[in-house]
C-alpha cells in the first residue's frame, strides 16, 4: 500500500493530467469486454476509474477479480470524461481516472444489502451487519452530522464559560423515574453500582464544588419497558449553573439551540429568540398535552358554558359535574364517512373519553347526531368558539378536565401528522414552565416528584408543602420542539431542610432518605449555591435536523426497539464462573 493522495469524492477538473493514489470501497465493477470500469468509494464519494487492457496489462488482470465491497489501491490519471459521458449525479462526474496500477487490500463477501441510499431492508438485518448498514452515505451523512453538531455544542458551551467534567458510570442510583441499571461488585460481595439515570446529583455536587458552569456531554442509563423510540442508553447535552435563575438557563439555551438549528440546518425557526414560554397550565388548556406541536394551530376550544345550557344530557351533566366539554376544529375533515368518523371516535375512546361528538361544518350549514338538542344560536356560538370554517369537522369530548386534555391533546397530535399541518421546513421551539412540584401515584398512594426530588418548589408555595402539595409549583421546566419533550431542568433546592421536606412529601422514611441521599444532604450544610440546570436529549435533536422519526438513525451502534443487539447479541448469558466471581446467583423463572 501507498499514501493515498487524494480521497475519491475529490477528485476533480483541476486534477487533470495529475497522477492520483485513490483508495477505498468498490461501489460497482462493470467489464465491458476489454475495458474495466471501478466506482471506487470511500467516505467522501464515489470516482470512476479505468482500466484499458491495452494501457495497463496488469492491472486490468487484477481488476478483472474486484467485486462489490473489495478494497483497492488505485493508480493511476486524472482526465476529462469523454464529451457525453459525464454523469450530473456525481460531484466527479466531469472526470475519470486512467489506472495504471491496482492493488486489492482486501476481498469482501457479497453483502447483505447494498451499500447504498434507498434501500428496503429490515431493521435486524441492518443492525445486525451495522457496520455495513454504516459504511451506506446516508448514514454517514447522519453521524457527520452528530459530530458537528457535539462540536458546536462543545465550542458554543466553552464560549459561555462552561467547563466540560466527565462523571462517573458506575455510581449510586440517581432517580430520573426510570429502574436501575445494576452492576453486581465483586470485591464488595452483595453490593451494586447502579448505572446513572442522569448525572444529576454529580452536577449539583460540582456546583457545591464550585464550578459554576458545567456541561458534559453524558451518556445516560435507564431500564424502561421498551417502546418504539427508547434506547437503554441515550446521551444528554447535560448542564448546571450556579448563582441563576431559570431565565438564565433559557438565555444560554435560546442561544445554543438558535445557532444550532442557523448553522448546521436549511431549516428556519418559527419563532424567534427568546422562545415563547407557556405555563404548564396553559398549555393544558390550549393544547391538551405538556409537548404540544406549535408549527400548526388547531388549538382547543372550551364550550363548557355554552353545552351546559342545551338539552344535551350528557353534556349538561359533565359541565354540571364540574366536567369540561372542550373540542377541536379538524380542518377539511366535514366530509368524513359514517367509518372514520367511528374510527375517531374509537381513538378517543382508547385514552379515557366515553364518546365523542362531531358536528360537520358543511356549506348547508352544521350537521351533528346532537342537533336536535341544541338551539340554533347555540350552535353557531359553539362554532364561533371554535372558529369554525366550512369543511372543518368539530370533535368534541365532555368529560373530567384531564380526560378531555389527554383525548383532544392526542387527537390534535395525531390528526396533526396525518394531514401534514405542520411546515417540515420549520423548528418550533418553546418553554413549558410552572409545572406543578409533585402529583399523586395512585397505585403508590404517595406524592411523586412531577420532575425529580431535586426540584425547587417556588418560595410563595412552600407553605403548602405540608396542606396541600398538589398546588405547589415548582421551578422546573421543559423545552419543547416539534412535539418532543427535548429537555428538561429546574432550579434546585439548595438547602438540607426543604430537601429533607420534599423526600418526606414523596414518602421516603429519614433512613432510607440518608442512606440514598446522605451525601446531598450533607454537602448542603457546606455552603451549596443556588443552582439550577437542564438537560437535552442529544439523540433526539439530531434527528430535528435529519427529519428522522426514530433516534436509531443517528446512533452508531442503537438496540433495537426492544432493547436487543442484534450484531453482537447483548444481552446474553455469562459463564458461570463470572458470575461466581461476582457472587451472583441466576435462577430464571419459566415463562408460562
Ligand atoms: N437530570 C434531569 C434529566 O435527566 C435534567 C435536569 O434536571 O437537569 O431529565
């Protein structure tokens, strides 16, 4: 092998004439009785090359064995394609390289699936042969991409005068709502580290220490029941601040996030700095969901008082129940058939409504089952309220406040995507704030944290941490993009006894709260900072700039949806000496 001179996607007219050492992947061999055309490539594009029989006996001897996949050294000379031949596809298609010397570094299997853009193949199969499934330019484009992206997050980050501290793996359990990843210790027999939920409590710590600004880019462990677009292992943009408050964190991350979108997307933002906020309350009302998708409309419509005076029963006892009777305007949909508008009807009923009212705004005028019990005038309020226009079909749910939000908030998500409302050109991005401190688990019988239990209430609602904690508001908020949570931070407690307060609300005895959170305890009483923080899922805002609906596309080596390798087969049973060592005995129940 030689020193490659030049990469293939290079290559160009102002090459012509020079002598080039090209190495790298064969796209395509085509013989064409007598002479050889290679598509040579590697991670920048794709060259052709030539070898003439003739010109270069050897060569062509050697050529004639290259298939798919092979790797080459390549020499040989740059020249113009002949007049016709050039193909507008290929950034090198205005050139060729005349081969004088082929040299095969390596043989390659057919594989699996072709290196190339469009291909239809199984996710398995793709994870399972990931390093071919990354060799294809889409997905190099994806992790070029990544890596541009963590470099302007790390550059953006060191001019705001962050520092970038990498924290452990292997720690105590930090509660981000998820199960634990444990890892038995062998020179502790018994004993687990737990993989980090978050580095949530090693930041705040850092802040104890001082630090004032830090930020790392932090992989992330948690055992959830899979679902689509989960990873066990995903990474976070996670940062602290010390001496803040929450409009600080905003600044920092308007910012980041408006140069990020600038810079490294062809896509524009809906709205400019500094991102609008909504009150977790009134995002509820308006949108039905805490991650709504402002690229379009569609908001909710409340006619509680206006249903409440029909003669529709259900309706009249809802609102007299204390019920909401709210709605959306689906647009064009008045023409549904007798099917879709039970399909409809079916999806509300999977989230909780009992039923759902329609009214088709058509050109004779409003059409429902409900007419009947409604006045004229009431009607065309309703429709007013709801801003009807003709062609729109109203959907309408009476039920308690937080069934019709979880209906209309998913109904609004999904009709949203199923009739392409929202600008694919367009990033969205918006604050929720004043979430509530903590809600209650029924299943539990406890409050929970609605965050972490490190979130600060507000000072005006400490008072109500002992009467009445479901209306506490807590410094805590989310960034919201295109329908993704993308983030989440809260300005934190920074005092033993209000973090002892809030761990005894949520139901953890003084022991277990010292035994799990001894050390935040602890290094309060050592002079903790006000503090506060965030966290993003990288992952996920890479694929805002890709367009991808599943954050498997941007990371090299993902599991599948349920948690499985398929490449290396993780997870997999492990001798038994190892696990001897490790002082762990396995006993797997039979699956009925
Ligand atoms: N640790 C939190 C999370 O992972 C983020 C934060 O509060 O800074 O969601």
């Amino acid at each position: 092998m030689q020193k490659r001179t030049v990469h293939c996607g290079e290559v160009s007219v102002a090459d012509i004439g020079k002598q080039v050492i090209l190495d790298g992947w064969v796209q395509r061999a085509r013989d064409h009785g007598g002479l050889i055309f290679i598509d040579l490539r590697d991670r920048t594009g794709v060259i052709q090359t030539v070898i003439d029989p003739q010109a270069a006996p050897k060569a062509h001897k050697v050529g004639e064995a290259a298939r798919s996949e092979f790797v080459l050294e390549i020499i040989g000379e740059v020249r113009r394609r002949p007049a016709g031949s050039e193909n507008p596809n290929l950034s090198t298609g205005d050139v060729e390289v005349a081969v004088t010397d082929v040299e095969i570094l390596n043989t390659a299997k057919t594989p699996p699936f072709a290196i190339a853009d469009d291909i239809q193949v199984d996710e398995n199969v793709r994870l399972t042969y990931r390093y071919l499934d990354l060799r294809r330019p889409e997905m190099q484009r994806r992790l070029f991409l990544r890596h541009r992206v963590v470099k302007l997050i790390r550059d953006f980050m060191d001019s705001r005068g962050f520092v970038e501290v990498e924290t452990p793996i292997l720690i105590k359990s930090t509660p981000e709502g998820a199960r634990d990843y444990l890892v038995p210790c062998r020179i502790y027999p018994g004993t687990f580290y737990a993989l980090p939920q978050s580095p949530q409590q090693l930041k705040q710590l850092l802040m104890v220490a001082g630090f004032e600004r830090y930020f790392q880019i932090a992989r992330c462990f948690r055992d959830e029941d899979p679902r689509a677009d989960r990873q066990p292992e995903f990474t976070q943009l996670d940062l602290e601040m010390s001496f803040i408050k929450q409009e600080d964190v905003f600044e920092v991350m308007d910012d980041l996030h408006a140069e990020i979108i600038e810079k490294l997307s062809g896509k524009r933002l809906k709205f400019p700095k500094p991102f609008p906020r909504f009150s977790y309350n009134d995002v509820m009302e308006r949108f039905g969901i805490d991650k709504p998708d402002l690229r379009y409309g569609m908001e909710l419509f409340d006619v509680t008082d206006i249903a409440a005076a029909t003669e529709f029963q259900v309706f009249k006892t809802v609102a007299e129940a204390g019920g909401r009777v709210k709605g959306i305007a689906l647009p064009g949909l008045a023409g549904y058939s007798r099917k879709e508008i039970d399909d409809l009807m079916a999806f509300a009923r999977t989230f909780g409504a009992k039923g759902l009212v329609t009214v088709a705004v058509t050109e004779e005028g409003p059409k429902s089952s409900i007419s009947k019990f409604v006045a004229e005038g009431q009607m065309s309020a309703m429709l007013e309220r709801a801003q009807a226009k003709t062609g729109d079909l109203l959907a309408i749910v009476a039920d308690t406040p937080a069934v019709v939000a979880n209906v209309l908030g998913r109904m609004r998500a999904d009709m949203g995507k199923k009739l392409g409302l929202a600008d694919k050109n367009e990033v969205a991005f918006c604050w929720i704030v004043d979430f509530p401190l903590v809600e209650w688990k029924d299943e539990e019988q406890r409050w929970d944290a609605m965050h972490h239990p490190f979130t600060s209430p507000h000072e005006d609602d400490v008072q109500y941490l002992d009467t009445d904690p479901g209306r506490v508001r807590a410094w805590c908020y989310d960034m919201v993009c295109n329908g993704f949570e993308l983030g989440s931070g809260s300005v934190r407690i920074h005092r033993r006894d209000i973090q002892q307060k809030v761990f005894k609300l949520m139901n953890y005895s003084d022991e277990e709260a010292q035994a799990r959170f001894g050390h935040m305890l602890e290094a309060f009483e050592y002079g903790a900072p006000p503090h506060g923080g965030f966290a993003t899922g990288l992952d996920r805002t890479v694929t805002l700039l890709t367009d991808d609906e599943s954050i498997r596309e941007v990371m090299a080596f993902p599991k599948t949806a349920t948690g499985y390798d398929p490449m290396t087969k993780a997870p997999s049973p492990v001798p038994p000496e190892q696990l001897e060592e490790l002082h762990v005995r396995v006993e797997v129940e039979e699956e009925e």
